[in-house]
C-alpha cells in the first residue's frame, strides 16, 4: 500500500509564508504531478513529505499513520533529486545498495534487488563504474534505480529530468511513466514543465504562489481550467 494524505500543510521560512495550506489525498499506485512556477513551493512539499524538512502546521499520513515524527528512513519513501545525489566515490552498484546496507539488509538481498533493478533500467553494463564515467542520463537512472532498490511505498521525483537534454528528457520520462505501470507504485512527481505534467499525470496538482489552484487529471484541467492561472500554465485555449 501506499496511500499520502496532507491535512492544511503549512510552511514559513521566518515571516514568509511559503506553504498555505495545503490538503490533498493521493490513492495507492496514482501518479500524482505537482506543476507549479518556480518558487511557488514545490521542493519544499516533496521535503515535508519525505521528512527531509518539517512542517510549521498540518499533518502528513502515510498510509494513514500520522508521519510527523517518522524519521525519514522510516517512512517508506524514497526520492530522486534533480541533480542526482550520487556518491562520485562509490561505483554504480554502491551507490545503488547503499541505502540498503545502511538499513542492515542482507548482502544477498541487496545482491539481488541491486540486480533487478540495474535490469529494469539497462544498467547492468555499468554496475562497476563510478558516477563521472557515465552520461547525466545514466546518472539520473542509478539515482532511479537507487530508490526502486529500497522497495518504497511512495516515490518522489523532484523536477528529475531538468539537467538533461531533450532526447534524453523524452526517454527517462517515459521509462518512469514504465516504471509506474510495472510496479503500479504510487508516484509524486513535481516539475515546472507542463508538457511532462500532461504526459505523464493521473491527476495534476497545480500549485501557485504556496496554495492548490486546481487539482484534476490533465484533460480536465485543459477543458475546464478553474481560474486564469490555471488555464495559463496548462495551455487551455480560453
Ligand atoms: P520550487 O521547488 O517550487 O521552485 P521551493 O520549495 O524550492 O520552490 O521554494 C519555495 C520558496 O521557499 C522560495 O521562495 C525559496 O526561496 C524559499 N525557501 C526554500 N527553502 C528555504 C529555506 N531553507 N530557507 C528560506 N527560504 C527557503
Ligand atoms: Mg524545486
């Protein structure tokens, strides 16, 4: 299972209010996609629930246990950030397993699900080398790879395509969208990029200025757009 409820989720940085509120119930094995300008507090959501950050007010559920004071190794959750996050010593299968190592799995399950998962990729070619021998887009799969490892309920994926080229933009986001079909996991996906938020979307979350403008799946927030904001950043025609 992996179910995500935020309850009024609020977030200051001193005096600026960067969170106002924010509710939403995502259902196990949805893609949810948070679209929203830059600044409007994307990353800063996706580190409440991934407890990397913690709220100023609001409740985060996972699978409907309160997660405030979840650590976040604890919750379940695993992320994959824009610039990769790797470990420029530690070779592809290290980088991969480690976060299971840390865990105390067995060496022979992390041998295995390393396994899996570098196949599930096309990484199997490369489980030796060390992130500076590979492409931004092999990269961004190890740090892929890296959170499938961990079996997680939920999966973030913060603006993940954003330091590669377009070709390349192309081909990982549709070996996510694969992902999400062969492992029916339930995804939380954040990008600025509307394109990839149509594409890829079974419900779109579009954020603005800290608040939830609309939520909805693509075609009905291209139809019926809720205000001017929204019919703006999707490319509705009215
Ligand atoms: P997005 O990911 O949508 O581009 P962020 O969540 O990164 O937006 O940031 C939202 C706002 O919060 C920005 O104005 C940013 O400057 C501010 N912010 C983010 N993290 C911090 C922090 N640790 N301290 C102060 N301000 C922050
Ligand atoms: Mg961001």
């Amino acid at each position: 299972m992996g179910t995500l409820k935020l309850e009024n989720i609020r977030k200051s940085f001193g005096s600026v209010d960067v969170l106002k509120g924010i509710g939403l119930d995502v259902k196990d094995g949805e893609l949810v996609v948070f679209v929203g300008p830059s600044g409007c507090g994307k990353s800063t959501l996706l580190r409440i629930i991934a407890g990397l950050e913690g709220a100023t007010s609001g409740e985060v559920l996972i699978d409907g246990a309160a997660s405030g004071h979840v650590p976040p190794a604890k919750r379940g959750i695993a992320m994959v950030f824009q610039t990769y996050a790797l470990y420029p010593h530690l070779t592809v299968r290290d980088n991969m397993g480690l976060g299971l190592k840390q865990a105390g799995t067995p060496a022979a399950e992390i041998t295995a699900r390393v396994a899996k998962a570098s196949s599930m990729l096309s990484l199997d070619q490369y489980l030796a080398r060390r992130p500076a021998e590979l492409s931004g887009g092999q990269r961004q799969r190890v740090a892929i790879g890296r959170a499938l490892v961990r079996e997680p309920k939920l999966f973030l994926f913060d603006e993940p395509l954003s330091n590669l080229d377009a070709a390349l933009r192309v081909n990982t986001r549709l070996e996510i969208a694969r992902l999400h079909r062969e492992l029916s996991a339930t995804m939380i996906y954040v990008t600025h990029d509307q394109v990839e938020a149509m594409t890829l979307a079974d419900r779109i979350v579009v954020l603005n200025n800290g608040r939830v403008e609309q939520v909805g799946a693509p075609m009905e927030l291209y139809n019926s757009p809720a205000n001017l904001f929204v019919a703006g950043f999707i490319g509705s025609p009215k």
